[in-house]
C-alpha cells in the first residue's frame, strides 16, 4: 500500500504557510542595515556640498565656453559678480540687450558659498565688483584662479590658458605660489 503522505516541513503545522516571524525580522534588519551604510555615500554622490556643486558648474562651463569658441569661431566669456554671486556666460557678438537677458538668467551661486578673490597673472588679487575671464576662439583662455568658500573649507580652481578644464583644489592655494604658463 503506497504511502500518499505529504511529509509535513519541519517547524510548520498543517495548514499554516508563509514566513516565522524571526525570518521577518532578520530580513527587515539586513535592509535596514545595507541602507544605514549606503545612504550617505549616495547622498554624497548624489548631493555634494554646495561648494562642490559650484566646483562642477565652473569647471563645466569653462569646458563648454572653451569648446563652443573654437566651434563657432568667437570669443566668449565667463562673467562673475562677487558682490552678488552671480555667474552668467556671453559672446563677443551679443548685442548689449542679450548680455543683459543673460545676466538676469545667471546662475547664482549657494547661500553658503562665496567667491572669496579671484587673481589673473600680473594684477592685484580682486574681492569684489564683476570680472570677466576670456575663452578665445584660438582655444585658450585667460589665465586666473577663482577662490571659493563654504563655512570653513576653502577651494581653488585654477584656469590655466592651453588646459581644457580648471584644476581644482581642496584648499586655498596663493597665487604667488602658483606660476602661469604665459
């Protein structure tokens, strides 16, 4: 006579299906483990510090300002307000009314940065006021180092004249230290 038996799993009653509760739990406990050690790498990755944020959209626009130069053949220029945490980019064929437009749409920088000096090779370091760095369409642009700050942490991107994008620097860097290939 065949046995039709069903042999029942161990640790389970007849008629009852699904998970025990110490299986729920550890499984609950490992996600909310990956995702204590994983969140604030992402939200680093993903986020950043504002001043990072900064770094990225200067060292992007420079290399966008360098490349659509010598592609359209005519100098543009990077324009920044250190009064106001202004940047905003223009072209040396823009009428005065589209320079204007492009100022009022300009990136304004974080309320926790600041652009704390900018130097370009043989003048004085400036602190305030509007400057302009030049990318020319002969695919160089004019030398200068932007010094940028967030609460205590210093920054310095460096625009260096026959390199595509500025170095950056995780630190105040003086210019005298610092020599322009000219």
């Amino acid at each position: 006579m065949p046995n039709n038996h069903k042999r029942k799993p161990a640790g389970k009653r007849s008629g009852e299906e699904g998970f025990t509760l110490i299986e729920l739990g550890v499984v609950v406990f490992l996600i909310g483990l990956m995702l204590f050690i994983a969140t604030p790498k992402i939200q680093e990755t993903m986020l950043g510090s504002d001043l990072e944020r900064v770094e990225k959209h200067l060292t992007g626009t420079a290399r966008e300002l360098r490349s659509d130069a010598v592609r359209n053949q005519i100098d543009h220029f990077l324009h920044l307000d250190l009064d106001n945490g202004l940047l905003w980019i223009s072209t040396a064929d823009m009428t005065p009314e589209a320079k204007d437009t492009m100022r009022k749409s300009a990136f304004r920088l974080p309320e926790t940065v600041k652009i704390m000096d900018i130097y370009f090779s043989g003048e004085e370091k400036i602190i305030d006021g509007e400057i302009t760095i030049r990318f020319s369409r002969k695919n160089y642009s004019q030398p200068a180092i932007i010094h940028l700050a967030e609460k205590d942490h210093r920054s310095t991107l460096i625009f260096e004249p026959f390199i595509n994008s500025p170095k950056i620097h995780d630190t105040y860097i003086n210019f005298r230290d610092r020599i322009f290939d000219e």
